[in-house]
C-alpha cells in the first residue's frame, strides 16, 4: 500500500483520470463578444460633445475655388473667352475686368494643335498684360485626360 514512484502507463491522480492539458476557449471568446458588442454600443455614445448654442457672425462663409477663366485658341487662332469669340479690340477690356475682380484668378490657356506656337505665346501675354498672375497651358495626356 505504500506510495512508490509512479511507473510509466500509471494514472496520475487518485481518481484515476489523466489531467486536462486543453484551455477551453469558448468562455474566452464568449466574453470578447460581449466586450465587443459593449464597445460598439458605447462608442458613439462617448463622441458626443458638450452642447453649446453658437453665436452668430456676419461674416462671409469660406467660398468654393472658382472654376477658372479658359481661353481657348481654334485652328485659325481665334481666342475665345469660354464660348465668347474675342476680337483684338474687345479682348483687353473683358481680360481686365475680369483680373479686377480677381487677380488671382486662374486663367488656362487651350490652343489647338496646329496654331503657331507664337500665336499661343501672344494671347498668354495678352492674358498677363490684363492682370492675370497665374497663367497655365492646358495640354492633352497621352491616356486621354487633360493635362496642366
């Protein structure tokens, strides 16, 4: 009846039942969802600010960039203002009442493939003559899409 040294194939404990070596995970995984759940819930909740009544300004609200001012050149050199055919003697005092009003105002040059590039050249100095500070050529990317 004495205690020996436990022999190989022997049971380790008094009941005769070999010890679990298993973590069983499903309480663990049940608890992350309810954790997760609980978060989800609460997440929201904590965003909330203090409520506060705003005062009210009369200043203006932030505008949105202006679509830029396009002058295009045809085949025949042509400038148009937008849509607007500019003759030589109308197109100074549009081009300077428009940089009056913005002079920071973007203006793109379009000029068709077979203008001169000095025709081109001219009517951008025209365009800077009248106020303009930003000035860009538009051209066509190979994919497609337009490029500044």
């Amino acid at each position: 009846m004495g205690m020996g040294p436990l022999r190989t194939g022997e049971l380790d404990d008094e009941f005769g039942v070999a010890p679990l070596s298993e973590i069983n995970v499903t309480p663990l995984v049940d608890v992350m969802l309810v954790l997760l759940i609980i978060f989800m819930v609460a997440a929201p909740l904590m965003t909330v600010g203090v409520p506060v009544n705003l005062p009210k300004t009369a200043a203006a609200k932030v505008s949105q960039p202006k679509q830029p001012v396009v002058v295009s050149i045809d085949a025949q050199g042509q400038p148009f203002l937008d849509k607007e055919p500019l003759t030589s003697d109308t197109m100074m005092p549009k081009l300077r009442a428009l940089a009056s009003a913005d002079p920071t105002q973007v203006v793109l040059v379009r000029g068709d493939r077979a203008v001169p590039y000095g025709r081109i050249v001219e009517i951008m100095g025209q365009v800077s003559a009248a106020g303009f500070s930003k000035v860009s050529l538009i051209a066509q990317a190979p994919s497609g899409t337009p490029a500044q």
